[in-house]
C-alpha cells in the first residue's frame, strides 16, 4: 500500500481510522495527520508513528484526504484546501449531513469526493460505515474507501440520497442502546440488584443477543418468539413496552433525527 493517506482533524473517530489502517497493513510513513492543538499531532507521531502535517501540507501530498472536522467547521477546512488540492486526489468527507455537492462546488472540478458515515464503535473495530459516491468518484474510489473504513468494522454502500436515513440508523444508533442500557440498568437497580451486577447482566444480554441477530440469519421477530413463553414473563413485559408506545416512540425518534440531518445538510445551525 504505496499511497499516502491524510487524516484531517484527528480526534477519536479519525485516531480509530489510523489504528484500524496500521493493523490492515498500512505503513505509517505513508499516514500523514493533521490536528488543531501541536500536542496532540505529537502524541500522535509518538503513538503510530505517522507523519503530523499541515492542512496545506496534506493537500498537497496526500494521495486520499479523509476529513474528520466537525460539520460546522468544514466549509472553513475547504477554503483551506482548495487552492492547494489538485482535482485528481480523493476526498472522503466523515461530516455528518454534508453533501457531496458541497465539496464538488469548493474544490477543483471533478474532484472525487465519497461521504461515508461511521459510528463510535469505529474504537473498538465494530462500526458501522455507510459509503455514498459524489458525481466523479468511481468503483475504484468506492473500493478505497470501504478498504479504509473496513479496518475498523463492516461497510455498506448506499445511494447518497439515504445518507440521512442510514445517519438516524446507524450513525446515531449506538446512543439509542446506550439510553436503552441506562434505562434498563435503573429498573435494575428498582428490583433490588446491586449497579455493577444490573450492568453486567444487561451487557452481556445485549452483547449475546446481537452476536444471534448478526449469525443466525434468524428475523428478529423470531429471535424474540423463541424467548416468550405463553404466559410467561416476558410476554408480560412485551405487552407494556407496547402499551406504552415504545415501539411509535422509536419510529418517531429516528424521523427526528433524519430530519436533523437534513436541516444541518441546509445549513440550519438551531
């Protein structure tokens, strides 16, 4: 693997990126970094061995950009960019709600651009990376992107216009189970169990469940069936999830956040 990658804006996500490249095989020497604070460019050099930049630097030498800035900062990391980017060099946008048509429009014509949305889990190599094409980017730039991305966890490709969607779904998904385990670990603690015990039995579950859900091929419907016995204690618990609309609370939950992703791709910042 001979070309160079630059990560901009090097936080936890884009730290993730660098260890899961470095273990697929990447040689740090052509990993090329860049970060707000001098310090933390150091701490990274020290810790993988790669190559702290400027933006302006990576511009000009890396072969693939990946930015990882935050989406109210990408417009300024652009103007950066611009005028040092050549238009056969690839950018891979990880900003959340941004199109690609906003890059295309800042950068040199036909300049290859791939959206991909990841997730936390990219820290522990179990993201969820979902990967849309702009208007120049090919199979090859595709390819590349899933290479990268698949270092930390499972890739999906999808037509741009489901970006927004799959954000809901998967991008925002982790916080969905964190609120749900915190949920769960209080009932927990209301029947009598200890934090720490409540913790780990619903960890655990949740860790068992999803391991059945991503192996057996089994719908999840199915899954859930096999655990409700007639009369039993989770039919019980089943019919108040329900009574309680929890299922229409998710379905409208995910809408909102849909709909968020949406307002930031049209620039609404409140």
């Amino acid at each position: 693997m001979s070309q160079k990658v630059a990560v901009l804006g090097t936080g936890k996500i884009g730290e993730a990126l660098l260890s899961g490249m470095i273990r697929a095989g990447w040689a740090p020497a052509d990993l090329l970094v860049t970060a707000r604070r001098p310090e933390r460019a150091e701490e990274l050099r020290a810790r993988y061995g790669v190559n702290p930049v400027t933006n302006t630097e990576a511009a000009k030498t890396a072969d693939t950009l990946i930015l990882t800035v935050k989406p109210q900062d990408m417009g300024t990391l652009l103007d950066e960019l611009a005028p040092h980017l050549p238009a056969d060099r690839l950018v891979i946008s990880g900003a959340a709600g941004i199109p690609t048509s906003f890059f295309e429009e800042r950068l040199a014509p036909g300049t290859p651009v791939v959206r991909v949305m990841t997730n936390t889990p990219a820290l522990v190599d179990e993201a969820m990376s979902v990967i849309s094409a702009g208007s120049h980017a090919t199979e090859q730039h595709l390819a590349h992107a899933e290479e990268i991305f698949g270092g930390v966890g499972k890739t999906l490709r999808v037509p741009e216009s489901q970006q927004d969607a799959c954000t809901a779904l998967s991008g925002s998904g982790p916080a969905y189970f964190f609120y749900l385990v915190e949920a769960m670990t209080d009932a927990g603690i209301l029947l009598g169990l200890p934090r720490d015990k409540a913790h780990e039995l619903i960890v655990q579950s949740a860790i068992g469940a999803a391991v059945m859900l991503r192996d057996s091929g089994e719908h999840p419907v199915k899954l859930r069936e096999n655990v409700t016995s007639p009369a039993g204690t989770t039919i019980n618990a089943i019919r108040e999830l329900e009574n309680h609309g929890v299922r229409a609370a998710l379905i409208a939950a995910l809408e909102a956040a849909r709909d968020r992703s949406r307002e930031l791709a049209s620039g609404k910042k409140d």
